[in-house]
C-alpha cells in the first residue's frame, strides 16, 4: 500500500487554523489533520476522540474529561491537559464559533491528563454543540495558544499532517508516523474511531473549474474529486475506471424572506411566495436533479423526524391562482421583492434564477442580486434592501435541530426580525432534558415556520462524489476521509 | 458697404460649395468602403447581428429566460435548433436576446470610451497646465493591463451590465484620449487652425470645427476595436462571475454557463462563442476597412 | 542614451503613482470584508466585530491610507492576514508562474506571429497572404478561456498527451514545468498571435515597398537574405510597440487562463484575494502587476533607441 492520492476541491481554503474557519474548504482538509475531544461518530452521536470519555456532574454543571494518553502531535510532544486547555482557551477568543463555549464559566487543569469545564447554567445541549465539526474546537500545542488567527504551527494529533500549502494551488499532507491509533474503536467512524493512514501522502489540488476538474479526474490526474457535477457523474456512470458516491442527505435549500423590509415584511405577502412555488422544480434544476423534496427541517429517517407536518397545503404547491388571491389580501403594489444570492456556490444562484422566474409567473416583481459570497454576507447583515436571499444549509440540518433552530431565533435571525414565540420555543428546545421533549418542541417550531413563513424549506439537496476505481473503502461523508482508504490497481 | 455685402454673398456661396464637396465626399467615401472586400463583410456580419439585437422580441421562439425542467440539457433539434441549457431555456433564444445585451455593452464602451476619451484629450492639448496632470493619470491608468484593470474594478463595483460598462470604459478610455491628443496636437499646429484663431474665431468653435472634425478619423477607427474588444472583455468578465448577472442572457454569461458541461453539452458554449467569434471578427474587418480607407496612414493593406 | 533611460525611468514615478493610488481606490470601493469569509453563513455580529479589530479593518479609511503610503515608501507592501506571509513574498512567489506563462506566450506569439506576417508579406496577395490574415483574426475572435478549455479536453481528456491543468516549478522539474505549460501559453499566444502577425505583415509590406529594398533586389541579393536582413531589421520598431502591448493583454489574460488551467499565479492570486477580501494583497497584487507593465514598457522604449537612434535623441 502506501502512494499518493491527489483530492480535488474547487475552492481555495481561507484558512488551516482549522478553529477559525467555518469554511468547508477548510474542513475538508484540516479534519485529516487536527482532532477534537469530542467529535460525532457515523450516527451524528457524540463520542470521544482525544477524550477517554465524559463525566458529567448530577447537576449538570461540571464536565470532566479525562484525556488518553501517549497521543503525539506532529511536533512529537504527548498532549497534556495544559495544551487542551490552551486550546480551548483560544477557542474561546478566536474559534469563528467560539460562542458555544459561551456557557462555560471556567476550564481548569484537573490533572495532567484531564481537564474540566465548569458551567454558568445547565446546558443539556452542550455536548453536542461542542462536537460540531463547523469551526472545530481542535486541540492544538500550549506553544499554539496565544497565536493570532492565522499564525499557529499547523500541528495538530491527526494520522496526516501538513507538509505544503500553496494558496490557490495545492495543500500536500503526509502520513504522520507516529500517530497514535484510538484502539478503542474498530475503524473509522464519523469523525474519530480507529484511522489508519494507508497512503504515504495525499493533495489536496484546488481546481476552480468544474469542467477542468472532471477533465483532470477523467485523464487519472486527480483521484477523488470532491464534487462532481450531476451531468458529468451521468455520463461516467459506465466508464469503469470511475466510481460514484451519492450523498442524498448533502444539504438543505432554503430561501429566507426578510421579514423587516417590506413587501416581504407582510406574513401575507410571504404566504403568497410560499404557495407560489414549484419546489420539485428549484430543486430540481439547482440540484441537477439530486435531491428529496422534503417539507420538513430533519433529514426523513432521523432521531427528530416527527412526520406530517402543518406543511399540508403549503409546500411545493406552484399554485399560482392561490399566490394572486393572497398578495391581493396583502395589498401588494408591485413593490420591488430583490432577491439576494451570489455566484460562488452555484446552486444558491441557480435557485434565485428559478424562483425569479416562478415569482414573476405569480404577479411578483422579482428582481435578483447576484453578487460574491463575501457581499451578499454583508448585504444579508443589513435590515433592508433584499427580501429573499437563497441558501444552502450544509452543517446546520447535519447536526440537527439546536444548530438550525440557532440561526432562526435570537437578536438577528437570518430573516431579520426575530419571532418571539420561536424565540419562546427555542429556549425550551435547548433546556429540554430528553430527547422525547426535544422532539416535541421541535414539532412546535416547524408548525410556527409554517405559520411565520419567514424561511422557506425548498428541499433536501444531494452531493454526488467520485473517485477513481483504484479508490477502495471510500465512504462519502461531511469531508472527504484520507485516512482508512487505499489505492490498488 | 458694397464690399462688405459682396463678402457676405461669397461667404454663403462658399458655404453651401462646401457642403456640397462635404456631401460628394462622404457619398465617395461610403462608395469606396462598399468596394472595399473585407469592410464590405464585416458590415454584412455587423448590420445581421445589430437586426438580430433590435428585432430579438420578434425572432427568438422562445422567452430567453423560461425555464422548462422537463428539457434541460436536450441536444440542438427541431423544437430547440440550439438545444437547452441546464435550466431547460432555450440557447437559440438565449443567443440572439445575449446579442443585444453584448452588443449593448461593446456599443455603449465604445461611445463613452469615445465621448470621455476625446474630452479628455481636447482638454489636455488645450488647457495647458492640465495637461501634464491629465496625461500621468490617464498613464497611471494604462500602466494597468486593460481587462485586468476592468476586472478589478467590476467586482468592486458589483455585478451588473452598467459596472461592466463603466469598468470596460474606464479601462480603455486613457488609450483612446491618447490618441486623440495626438492629432488634435497635429491639427493645432495647422495654418488653418492658426488662420481660423487670427480670423478671430471662438474657443469651442475652433475646437469643434476644424479640430475635432480631423482629429475624428483615427478616432472612429480605433472605436470599432474598442467595440471588438469590449465585446470580448465581456465574456471574460461573464466567465469570472463579474459581468452582467443572470437570469439575463449575454453572450459571455450563456458561455460562462455552459462551460461546466462542455463534455455532455457542448451546444451551450459553441453557439454563443461562435456568435461572440463572428461579431467580434466583423468588427475587427470594419476596423480595417475604415483605416485603410478613411486613415491610410496607419493603414495595412497595399 | 544614460540620459534617455534615466529619463523614462524618472517618468515612470508620477505613473507609479496614480497606480497605487488606484489600487488603494479599487480595494475600498469593493464591498464587504474578510470577516464575511472567516465566520462564514452564521457569524453573529460579535464575532464579525472581533475578526475586524483584529485585522484593523475597525480604523477609518484615511488611517489606512497614510498606513499604506507610509510602508509603500519603505518599500513594504503590507502584510497579508490570510496568507500569513508578507504582500511581497505571496506575490513574487506567484510571479514566478505568471511571467513563466506570459514570457512562453509572448514568445509563442512573437514567433508565430512575425512568421505568418513575414510570409504573408512576402507572398503578397496569395492565398498563404489571405490564409494566415484570416486565421489572425479568427485567432483574436475567439474568447481565449473557451478555446482554453477545448483544448483541455482534446489534449488533457481525449489525446491524454498533456496535463490539463496545475503548475511544476522549473526548479523541481523541467520537463514537467514545459509540460504543464503548454497548453496554457497556447491558449494565451493564440489571440495574440493574431496581432503580432497582422502588425508585422503591415510594416513588412511598408518597408518591402521602399527603395533601398528594391535596389537591394534590382542588385540581385537572394530574397530571404532581403527579407531577413533589410526589411525586418527595419520592420522592427512597430513590433516592438505590438509586443509590448501585448504584455498588457498577456498579463490581464493570465487571470483567465490561471483560473482555466487552476494555476496559481499573480491573476489567479489577485481574483482570489478580492473574492476574500484579502485587501493587502489586492493592492500590492495590482501595483507589482502594474509595474512589471511599466518595467516591460520601459525596455520597449529602451529597445526602440537601440534600433531607432531618432527616438532616443528627439523629444
């Protein structure tokens, strides 16, 4: 075994301080690199990495970790409590999701190999939350801990560690030696388990054309390619040096109406967008055809999935006669309705160009706003000037109901202007003890979304992967795993 | 009394003279851009493709922007002569509405670049002490690579077909009042020119009568390149995110869309870029012709 | 002629800069900011906040101004956050593939070009004359990223001859490095070849129709040693204005074919910085760019006084 694999991403990572980046060009490659002490396995639960285990205290205000020993980083210095909590430490004023250590009143050394957090409140959902993969909370050296963004030693406990990174060219990773295995466990799993690192080294290539990426793949240059578009995929479907991977549960489409600028600003009004729309049709043709339709805010098959919802009547009804009969109740003049997308992920503007198009049918004067990704960030940021903005959630339906219902409540929902019965709704979510109560809640709140009809659920969109054949044991999942796969020919 | 009157007789008899021989000329000329082979061609292909733009509501089968989920990606047939595109519109619609949005943007670069570019070069020659200063910014300026500078500027400035414009002006007008600073300075050393300012003739009419009207030729000539390029500046703009945004067609945006399914659907690129290739080569062979005709001192056929 | 080129490169200094000011002008006018890219869909405002202060982007404009000219005058282009290495080493690390790609295109073209164009001259109004006109312009016709993703598929995919994208440095490979630029530099030299060979055909034809070529002729000198000898020698000099010209393209043109060819050069450098919002490098991005035009042009001038001695003493 043993050779180099080269893995094809189209964008150029911002950053491989994997906890300042919530990018997934990012993750894709500092998840081979770095690891958490907690991470989920294969199931989205919880389960430890560089932590032996948890302890939590009855009255949920203490977290112990006792951490495994005689785990190296590349640097070849064991790990210490002194450098998780130098991590953690970091993660707290750097991390880009360094508010889910927010709860935590302190974290203290409770010996050499264990540390723990001592809460302000009791926080049921914290464990979960510490496990996002988003921005992880990685655990770096102590000497790593006060470095600015950006400026850390790139050393992480992980089976691969960085050897090169180009900018806009390439990320070079090689086999680290002297990894320590989590015998625990059998083999991969999720984001830990048992990973071994087979090949001597792998790229990481950045190509930002589709079309020269499939080119690459098909002439052997490249062996998986993390995304391939649905066409190319059809066409290599019978070439045999090509294997496929469909991921079915990618990602959700939404679109989200800015509930402070009129017209939208008017429940009414958002009624009338949301029976007006053909959902197979958006997903269809923004997907490439890899997608679910799906009213719900869960993948279908999952822990929180509670059925039917109030969706009956509202989702995918492309009703246009209803849509007219509705904006005529909401007094609508033909005010401007600017929908908001961009052009680095394709499908958030190929699905503003859909619904433009179906909201202009339905007696809407929609009008899009294409810009880049960092623009239409902060364009989204302020109060007014968009009504729909399209977006795909990756990570948030991924890690389930908490992580999506946090970007709908607060001070500054995605939609603007906060909903205070969701808001109600939402504290009671993360305070709720079992999962049964949780998942009670949570039917609440998508009955309210179907109320509100401040965010639109679009669909459920699929990602679809390919490697060549020579790839074995690869298994598509929220990055592509350069561990625990190997190269025959 | 007498000689003024009979001055006045000759000078409207001179005048209307004038006009005539102006007239003769211009039917001349017109008579021997029409000889003339390659312009001949390229006003053929330009004169196509600007009916294609103005009459695009009449000639296209479909709306450019009707998605059709049930056709995406069908290869050129009856129903769609140039196939669909992933979104299931129709490419030939696409194209020829793109025409008048390319040809839009290359027209309007080309004017402004014209109006800015021959300001500013008038005004260099002729208020002396901006003349330094107008010249190191308009360098400064050229110092960018064209299109790159045109880049730049487009994603600052958002995109849009007006950005798009005024970027590609920006980016081509400093070549274009060079040029007019140069034979405006040629005409100035005239004797007519000195001979009008001792006849004591006004400011702005010595400028647009006798300055202008000579400096117009290498102008007019280096305009329709400007359009060409402009046209192509587009697709490039287009390609990189930055040019006019979607659902509107343009030339470069329908290219830009297709160039992800080159291998499965080859048809969404190969029809705009032929007609982009066709546009941008009637222009250049219209170029040639006015040089070689209207300024053979820069001219390259013999 | 030390006179001539102290003075052209005294000049040079007012144009640098309009350009960095210009630079400076196009990273304020673009919207948003690194913060956006770092915290991603969700970043709260809070977090937005903390990421600005701790790149500076929390100062107003006009500090940011005298911080730019201040270290502009020390030579220092600034420092890039994202990149975390100084402007001038992320850009001069990327020259290296954009003057690999635009010297090789130049040189392709340059060849190409003045081959047609001698030929098409000296076979005047033959169907060789008309053949490679039309090709010249069907060469600046066609928009190059197009052409450059053709031939990655009959090169790259079909053929399986060459790479169809990434860079080898000279350094680590040589063969390697020709190899993955090849396609790259033909893509780049195609448009270009174009205008190089109608420009050459033109003053070729000027200078054939002279006297002193005639006589050469009437005098019975072989007629490649006239071609060659004579009337390039003095075709030289609008060239010359065409190749450095042509620079400029090459180079805007390297943004589009390093992003066809995922090649990580100054173009592709300058437009993933502006999609990051990595303002450093936008501006020192564009000012080396800039002046390696200038630099470029320079040596044009320079060149026309070596061929030209009127240039170099008039004016």
């Amino acid at each position: 075994m043993g050779g180099d694999l080269v893995v094809a991403q189209s964008s150029n990572p911002p950053s491989l301080d994997a906890m300042t980046s919530s990018s997934g060009a990012s993750r894709n490659i500092t998840m081979n690199v770095y690891e958490t002490l907690y991470g989920f396995n294969e199931k989205i639960e919880p389960m430890p990495i560089l932590a032996e285990t948890v302890e939590i205290s009855d009255d949920g205000l203490k977290y112990r970790f006792p951490l495994r020993k005689g785990v190296l980083f590349h640097n070849g210095k064991e790990m210490t409590a002194k450098d998780v909590k130098a991590s953690l430490e970091r993660y707290r004023k750097v991390g880009a999701t360094g508010s889910l250590l927010e709860p935590v009143e302190s974290i203290d050394i409770t010996g050499d190999y264990e540390v723990t957090l001592t809460m302000k409140r009791p926080t049921p959902t914290f464990l979960e939350a510490f496990c996002s993969p988003r921005a992880p909370a990685v655990i770096i050296p102590e000497e790593d801990g006060a470095a600015e963004v950006n400026k850390t030693s790139l050393v992480g406990t992980g089976p691969y560690k960085i050897v090169e990174f180009v900018p806009d060219s390439h990320v070079r990773l090689e086999r680290f030696t002297d990894y320590s295995q989590d015998t625990r466990y059998d083999g991969r799993d999720g984001f830990g388990g048992k990973k071994t690192a087979y090949l001597d080294s792998a790229t990481f290539r950045i190509i930002p054309e589709p079309g020269a990426a499939v080119a690459a793949l098909q002439a052997g240059e490249i062996q998986i390619l993390d995304q391939i578009p649905v066409p190319a995929a059809r066409r290599l479907e019978d070439n045999p040096d090509i294997d496929l991977y469909e991921n079915l549960q990618w990602a959700f489409n939404v679109f989200i109406l800015n509930t402070n600028a009129p017209p939208t600003d008017n429940p009414k009004f958002r009624e009338a967008v949301q029976v007006a729309l053909n959902m197979e049709e958006i997903m269809g043709i923004s997907t490439e055809g890899l997608f679910n339709l799906n009213p719900g805010w869960v993948y279908p098959g999952t822990t929180y999935d509670v059925g039917d919802l109030a969706s009956a009547g509202y989702y995918n009804q492309a009703d246009t006669a209803r849509a007219q009969a509705l904006l005529k109740e909401a007094g609508y003049n033909n005010e401007e309705f600017t929908i908001l997308t961009d052009s680095n992920i394709p499908e958030h503007g190929r699905s503003a160009v859909v619904i433009a198009e179906q909201l202009k049918a339905a007696g809407i004067n929609a009008v899009i706003n294409q810009v880049d990704w960092p623009t239409a960030l902060k364009l989204r940021m302020e109060d007014t000037g968009w009504n729909g903005w399209t977006l795909q959630m990756g990570i948030e339906p991924y890690l389930g109901p908490v992580a999506i219902m946090s970007t709908l409540t607060g001070k500054r929902p995605h939609f603007v202007k906060n909903d205070e019965q969701l808001d109600g709704l939402y504290q009671e979510l993360i305070t709720g003890q079992t999962s049964e109560e949780r998942k009670a809640t949570f039917a609440k709140m998508q009955t309210r979304l179907y109320e509100t009809f401040s965010i639109i659920k679009v669909g459920d969109s699929g990602l679809m992967q390919a490697s060549r054949s020579s790839v074995k044991n690869f298994k598509s999942f929220r990055f592509p795993r350069v561990y625990d796969i190997w190269l025959e020919n | 009394m007498g000689a003024s009157a009979e001055g006045l007789d000759d000078g409207l008899s001179l005048r209307t003279e004038m006009r005539r021989a102006r007239r003769r000329r211009l039917g001349q000329l017109a008579l021997r851009l029409l000889n003339h082979r390659s312009f001949l061609i390229g006003f053929v292909i330009l004169v196509f493709f600007a009916l294609v733009a103005v009459f695009a509501d009449l000639i296209a089968p479909y709306l450019p922007n009707k998605n059709n989920y049930r056709d995406v990606l069908t290869p050129p047939s009856a129903a769609f002569w140039f196939g669909t595109d992933a979104f299931g519109r129709d490419i030939a619609s696409r194209v020829i509405h793109g025409t008048r949005v390319s040809l839009g943007i290359g027209f309007y670069v080309a004017l402004l670049t014209g109006i800015f570019g021959t300001l500013l070069g008038t005004l260099a020659c002729y208020v002396r002490w901006l003349d330094a200063l107008v010249m190191r910014t308009l360098d400064g300026l050229m110092a960018f690579p064209g299109v790159l500078l045109a880049i730049a500027l487009a994603s600052a400035l958002g995109p849009s077909a007006i950005n798009s414009i005024i970027a590609l002006t920006v980016a081509f007008m400093p070549r274009t009042a060079r040029v007019v600073r140069a034979a405006v300075m040629v005409v100035q050393g005239t004797q007519y020119v000195e001979a009008a300012q001792a006849a004591g003739a006004g400011h702005g009419r010595i400028i647009f009568r006798y300055i202008l009207a000579n400096a117009l030729s290498p102008v007019i000539v280096q305009l329709t390149y400007v359009f060409a390029v402009s046209v192509i500046a587009e697709a490039i703009l287009s390609f990189l995110g930055v040019g006019p945004p979607p659902p509107a067609p343009s030339l470069g945006n329908i290219i830009a869309d297709g160039r992800t399914y080159i291998q499965e659907a080859w048809w969404i690129a190969v029809f705009p870029g032929m007609a982009i290739a066709l546009v941008v080569l009637g222009l250049n062979l219209i170029g040639d012709g006015l040089r070689d005709i209207i300024d053979p001192r820069q001219s390259s056929q013999h | 002629m030390t006179l001539f080129i102290v003075r052209r490169l005294l000049s040079a200094i007012p144009v640098l800069f309009v350009v960095s000011l210009m630079s400076f002008v196009i990273m304020w006018l673009v919207p948003g900011d690194i913060t956006a890219v770092l915290g991603g869909a969700d970043a709260s405002p809070e977090e937005i906040e903390r990421i600005r202060e701790q790149v500076g982007l929390d100062r107003p404009i006009y500090e940011r101004a005298i911080i730019w000219y201040s270290s502009l005058f020390h030579g220092d282009l600034g420092y890039s956050y994202l990149l975390d290495r100084p402007v001038v080493d992320a850009v001069l690390e990327r020259l290296q593939v954009t003057l690999s790609l635009a010297t090789l295109a130049l040189v392709i073209a340059t060849l190409v070009g003045v081959l047609l164009g001698v030929l098409a001259a000296v076979k005047h109004n033959t169907w060789l004359d008309q053949g490679s006109m039309i090709a010249a312009l069907v060469g600046l016709s066609i928009p190059d990223f197009w052409f450059g993703i053709v031939l990655i598929i009959l090169f790259g995919v079909t053929l399986g001859w060459l790479p169809t994208g990434g860079f080898v440095p000279i350094t680590e490979d040589v063969l390697g490095w020709a190899r993955s630029m090849t396609l790259p530099a033909l893509t780049l030299a195609f448009t270009q070849m174009g205008v190089i060979a109608r420009m050459t055909r033109s003053s070729m034809l000027d200078v054939l129709n002279q006297d002193f070529i005639r006589t050469a002729r009437a005098k019975g000198m072989r007629a490649h040693t006239v071609v060659f000898k004579h009337a390039l020698r003095n075709a030289v000099v609008p060239i010359l204005t065409v190749v450095g010209v042509t620079t400029g393209v090459l180079l805007s043109g390297a943004v589009v074919i390093e992003t066809v060819f995922s090649l990580p050069g100054v173009g592709r450098l300058i437009i993933g910085s502006i999609q990051r919002r990595d303002f450093p490098i936008i501006q020192g991005g564009l000012l080396v760019t800039a002046s390696v035009f200038v630099f470029v042009n320079i040596i044009v001038d320079m060149l026309y006084g070596f061929f030209d001695p009127r240039v170099r003493d008039g004016r």
